[in-house]
C-alpha cells in the first residue's frame, strides 16, 4: 500500500471564520504576509504536499463579522514559492472571470517560477457579487458557467501543450533561436473565446500545471473527468466518500483515462490538541464564536428548509429534505453532504452548524493527534480517499499541531512521505506527465 | 541636491535580444528562475530600488531569431517579491488586455506580500499578436486604448482606496469585525467596465501601488499628468529628455498636481566593463550578432522612409523625414527620441540600429564605469531625469558589472543611496501617500 497525499489550507484566521475572536489569535493575521511565511515554512518542514487557498473575487457581507476572501491567492502563493524550495501551491482561479490566455500564461509562469510546483484550482464561482465586479448585472447560471468552463480548459490547456519538444534550437552559429514550425497556434474560435496563441514560453517542468477540480455538481463532475488531475471534494460520512471517488473513477474512465490518474483529495477540518480533554475544551471555546442564530437558519434555508419551521435546535429528518436541493447558488457538493448526515440519523440546525465548523460544509474532526491520525487512516484505507486537503479550525493553533503532531504519526505508521521525493508536485501526487510536458528544449 | 533612483531591467538575455548567441551566455536563461534570483540578490546587495521588466501577452514572429516577451512578468516578480526583503518591483501590465478588477486586486496583493515593494507599470499594448489572444480580430486603436486606460485606472485606483482608515474594528468582545460604512463600493458603470467594488481586503502599506507609466504619446501623456508616479521615457538627446521632463511636469501641475510628485525614470542601455578598451570590444562583439539588414529595414519604415531608398549605410538628414511620423503601432516616443538623434546630425540606418541597441529605442551608453557614472551624473545635473531604469545590453555581464562597478561610484558621489532607507518604494522615489494609504485598521 502506498500512502496518501496531504494538502494544508492558509485560510486563515481558520476554518471558523470568527476564529479572530479567539484571545490568542491575531484578527489582522490574513493580511499578514509574514503569518503565511512561517505557516508556508511549517509545512515545508513537515513534508507537506501543497498548500492550498480558496477564492472568491468579491468582497461578501459577512465582513462585519470575519474576514473572507483574503490576499488575492496568486500572487500570495507565487510569492510564497520565493520564500520555500519543495512546497507544493494550489491557487484557485475562477474560469468565468479570467480570460484563458491570461491564466494559461500565469500559470505557466508559476510552474517556472517554482519549479514545477504549481496546481490550478478550477472553480466556475457562483457570487453575484463577483458578477457585479466585472460588469455582468446577473451572474451566468451554472450550465452556462460550466459550458464556458470546459471550453476554457480546453484552451488552456492547449496553450499549455502549443510547444512541441525541441521548438528551442538555439543555434549560435546559425542565430536561429528557435523552430517556429513546432510551436503551435490553438487558433480557437468557439461559444466564448476566440484565441490564437501560443503561449510566449514553453512549458514549465511539469509540462501543464496539476489541475484541481472542485466541484460536485454534474457540471463540475463531468469536467473534473475530462480534465482534473485532481478532485477536491467535500463530505460528511465515509460511504458518501467512497461512492464519489467510485464515481469520478468510473467517469473517468468513460472519457477514456486511467482512473488512477484522477485524485481525490478529500478536505476535512481539523481541530487537534496534545489531548482529546484539551481539543475538546478548544471545540466549545471556537461553537461559542459563532453566531448560531444566522449560521443555523442559512444551513436550514440551504436544504430548502424555512428558518420559520425549524429553529436551532429542532430536529430536522431526511423526510423533511424536499426531494432536490433547492435551486441556487449553493454548492450541490456541500448540499449532498449534508443530505447523506442527515440521512445516517436525524440532526439539528446547531448540529449540523458545528459538525461543519460553522456551516461551511466540510467536516469537523476534533481529537489528539492519534484520534486524528485514526480517522485519516480509517477513510483512506477505506477507499474514501487519495489524499486530504486539511483545513485548520483555528489556523493559529491548528495549523502548527497538525504539521507538528499528527504528521509524525502518519509518518511513522507509512501512510505519509518522510522526505519529499520529488519537486514535481505532478510526480509527488502520483499523476503521468502529460503527452507534451518535456521541455520544448532540444540541446543544452 | 538629493541623488536619483535606479531601476534596473531584468529582460535576458538583454537589451540586445541576440546577446544569446555570445559564447558565455545561456540561451535559455530567459527561463531559468534561479537566473533571476541570482539578478535579484546583486540588486538588492546594490540598494537598487526596484527591478523592471516590460510585457507584451503574445509571441511575435522574432522568435526565430530570439526570445522575445517571456515569462510572465506579475508571477516571476510575485516570486522575487519572496526571496528579497527590500527590492522594489515594476511590473508591466496591460489594460486593453485585464479588467481593473483583477489588476486592482492582484497589485492590491502584491503590495501585500512585497510590504510596500509594488509598481505597476501601465501600457495599453499595442500589437495586433496579442489581440488575436484575447478575441479581438482588430487591436484597438491607439485613441481607444488610452480612453480605456484612463477609465480603467479611475476605477483602479477607487478600489485602491475604497476601504477608510478605520474600517477594521476587530471588536473581539462584540464579535464585529468590521464596519461596512467605512468600506465604499466605487459603482461604476462607464463606456469600457461596469465595476461595483470594493476590493475584498484593505489596501496594502503603500496605500496604493506606484503607478508607472510608460507610454510617450499624447494620449500617454495625458494618462501620466493625471495619474502617474513615475513616467518611464526614452531619449536619445539630453536636450529632448529635458524638453520632455518639463512638459511632463507642465501637464502635473495643469491636472492640479505638485510636478515634483511626478518623476522621470529615463531608460538607457548600459554596457559597462573595467576599461573602456573592454567595453568597446565587447560593443562589437554585440553588433556582430545583429541581423543588421532586418532591422536597419524595420529602423527605416518606423520613420516613414523605405528601405528601398535608404540602405543600412545610406545617411539619412532630417529633411528627409515625413513631417509627421507614420500612423501604426510604433511607439510615439520612440520616434521622436529617433527624430530627435538625425536633428542632432545626419545618421544612417546602421548608426540608429547601433545606437538603440538593437532598433528598440533606447539610449545605448558603452564605456568604462566611470564613464557610464560620468553621463548619468551629467544628463541628471541637466535635469534630464529624476532617476534612471538601467537596462543590460548583455544581461548575463552588464547587469552584476552595473551593480559591481557603476553603482559604488555613484554612491561616493552622492548620487545615490549608499542604503535602502525605507522599504515602500514610494518613499524611496520621494512619493507622497495618497489621501486614504493609512492601513485601513482603526486599533491593534
């Protein structure tokens, strides 16, 4: 058996976004580059994969109570790969406000720049407030987002790919740099973008950047297996778990890959002490942050529920679920995943805010680091799982007792590298190079 | 007097794009990171202020011959932000080709983790290559792009400073973390961009980023009086780079700002040894990798002459000059620096390929570092330039030989800071703060 991948995420102040509320915690740290240095560094020294940062290009309401959308992730990370040498960088980019020359190329860059280590994080980003910051007066709905989506990383990544093996000559003698002919225009005219390319550079060393998918609708699945390298996904219970990767595996396979070669790296939240006495006295100090009222009435109206009918602590049942999930902007992965815990026994509103540190989505795991260490090896070695993107509670604490103490466990008990193995964060994930991933290089 | 500020270009393998060719330099240095982090160390050793490097978002046909635009320039500068604590970085961006969204946010960023370090260097692109890119059969023409320029850096610099000081309260106490009324959406809705705003986080050190601005034009020009901190110019006569200085400061003080808080960064080609004799050989040596004809061919049509009737040693006079320069994409600056050198006397074709290094424009200074320090102290004193953005004829030599050489004499001399003596680069250019660049944050 080998062992699984671990990706950490930087949101910081954490998971529970009023963390910053927290005496120890510093509420101005997401602005603070030297906060995400000294994490970058934590992971690096603990062997971690990637690190990994979520995105929204607009400013939300929720601002009066916790930050949100933070740095813009881009440029933290690739500044962040200045900083480290073997740390690998997840940036999430959203296919329905970028142009796919602008982001073919950007990524490119960051894949030189680190030297192989870059991934994209492809969302199609359903805010109409980030609608309204790009002159669109209704955002797209998501068909029409995941249609450009999939034209998108086409472009992309036949930009990617536009320069042949040995298109660099560089002959002194001659003066002939390089072999037009083997550099190659896309030349696309389609639904939502004509470009002619190519790229100005070659490929950097992993040829294209690992590309993450991130979501579970059918739109984002059918993409994820066209394109994904990896899945990024959400869920509450492991045999909800096991039934997506089958899922994205057989997909996969449909569009004629390897269905090894579709990863899925599974987030989950993790609150993690010396002992499980003192995560859990840290769990109710970070339930009492949250303003239970709003979060709870959100995730009721989120199942299609009125906030009217089932107050916080009323207990809603998987005969209360309307048969779909209502239509809207609200991921049908988090939706799912909630439907499958309701569905395993009845919960409340408070329950289900705190099983999802603070109604976000993804699941809470609270312990010491054994208990943690536990759970991790429980669901990959039941197939749940090719890897984790780990999320911090409380990043301040969090962050550093999941690199400093549950890591070393993994380690020991095989299911984690010791020592980063490769640079190429496409070879650390196990995935094949792509067809024209070697430099367009033909001598030295 | 006070001394000038230095920039320094780090476009490989120089400003002489075939210096490839020489037999000490890496033809694939151009996509070497660590090429550009050692640049950046001799830099930083040096007190440069900040690095440039220019951008075009498409390949041209010169690939054959050279590498032309490359990686791209916001994430390799991103990343240098991350291996430097106090260099300055000016990256070039497009407007025809981002949304001010975007770029607001990602230099919003990049102030962020450099700590006060970001430049923009603002162009409107002018190349038929990179319109194809971005599905546009036809690029804008030039009085388009500089209206589009001027609405987008309204909107840009409204994002820039839409969050008041104060506007993070990070109440931990009440749970309220910040206060929306201090934090101004911008609203607008133009003839290019309907933007709401703001920008998710608050500005960064400087307030807002230096903006540069690099287009000699008329429209260029108008966009510098109103906005620009910097104007990144070309001259190839002290007296035209004087004349320039003054109408630029003319047009500050008409948009009602103080001249001095607008600076000239004039661009020269540096090629510099221990001994003139050294520099002289080595200019040679560069000449002889020139595809001479081409570009003695391309010099001609950019004045509106043809190569039919000036050969490259054919002696052009000022009398044989259309009174107006031809319409297309070639850079108003340009030319007039051209027109400017056969006012000065009669040259031939070969002589204006020679002496812009190659047919790109700029300046080309050969001699020994007391010499190059001797015409840089010289068209300063003649206030020519607040400070100068030094680009290497051959990056893989005259860069660290600029930095080793030149760079201590003028410190002696006065003329430039022996250290860096803030880390924001607009203090360093002797900037002012814009009104709102207070961090946003009411208390600790």
């Amino acid at each position: 058996m080998t062992g699984f991948h671990l990706n950490l995420s930087l949101l910081t102040p954490g998971h529970f976004r009023q963390a910053w509320r927290l005496p120890h915690v510093d509420p101005l740290a997401y602005l603070d580059i030297g906060h995400f240095e000294r994490l970058a560094k934590a992971a690096e020294d603990a062997g971690i994969d990637a690190v990994f940062l979520g995105d929204g290009p607009a400013l939300g309401a929720g601002i009066e109570h916790a930050p949100e959308t933070g740095i813009d992730p881009l440029i933290l990370l690739a500044h962040l790969s200045g900083a480290t040498d073997r740390l690998g960088f997840v940036v999430t980019s959203s296919t329905t406000y970028n142009s796919p020359y602008n982001l073919a190329r950007r990524f490119n860059a960051l894949d030189h720049v680190s030297r192989g280590r870059a991934a994209v994080n492809i969302v199609t980003t359903g805010s109409p407030a980030a609608a309204a910051n790009f002159g669109l007066d209704k955002h797209l709905d998501k068909e029409t987002r995941y249609r450009r989506a999939h034209e998108f990383l086409d472009v992309v990544t036949r930009l990617w790919d536009a320069w042949e093996p040995g298109a660099v000559v560089a002959d002194k003698e001659s003066g002939r740099y390089a072999d037009a002919d083997l550099i190659h225009p896309v030349d696309h005219r389609g639904e939502f973008f004509s470009v002619r390319g190519p790229l100005p550079v070659p490929a950097g060393p992993q040829g294209r950047p690992v590309i993450v998918q991130a979501g579970g609708s059918e739109g984002g699945l059918s993409l994820a297996g066209e394109f994904a390298d990896v899945v990024f996904t959400v869920a509450q219970t492991r045999s909800k778990a096991v039934a997506f990767r089958e899922d994205v595996r057989r997909r996969a396979a449909a569009a004629g890959r390897d269905p090894d070669h579709v990863k899925i790296s599974l987030g989950v939240v993790v609150l993690v002490s010396e002992t499980e006495e003192e995560a859990r006295q840290r769990e109710q100090e970070l339930y009492a942050t949250l303003p239970l009222d709003r979060l709870a009435a959100t995730v009721t109206a989120n199942l299609g529920l009125s906030a009217d009918t089932f107050g916080p602590d009323d207990v809603i049942t998987i005969d209360d679920l309307p048969d779909a999930p209502p239509q809207g902007a609200f991921s049908a992965g988090f939706n799912e995943s909630t439907r499958a815990l309701i569905a395993e026994r009845p919960r409340t509103p408070r329950e289900l805010v705190h099983s999802s540190a603070g109604g976000a989505g993804h699941r809470l795991l609270v312990g010491s680091a054994e208990q943690v260490a536990d759970d991790l090896e429980n669901w990959f070695r039941a197939g749940a799982a090719d890897g984790f993107t780990v999320m911090a509670a409380d990043t301040a604490v969090d962050f550093e007792n999941f690199t400093r103490l549950v890591v070393p466990i993994l380690q020991r008990r095989g299911l984690f590298q010791k020592e980063y193995r490769a640079t190429a964060l496409r070879e650390r994930y196990g995935l094949p190079r792509p067809r024209r991933a070697r430099p367009a290089v033909r001598s030295a």
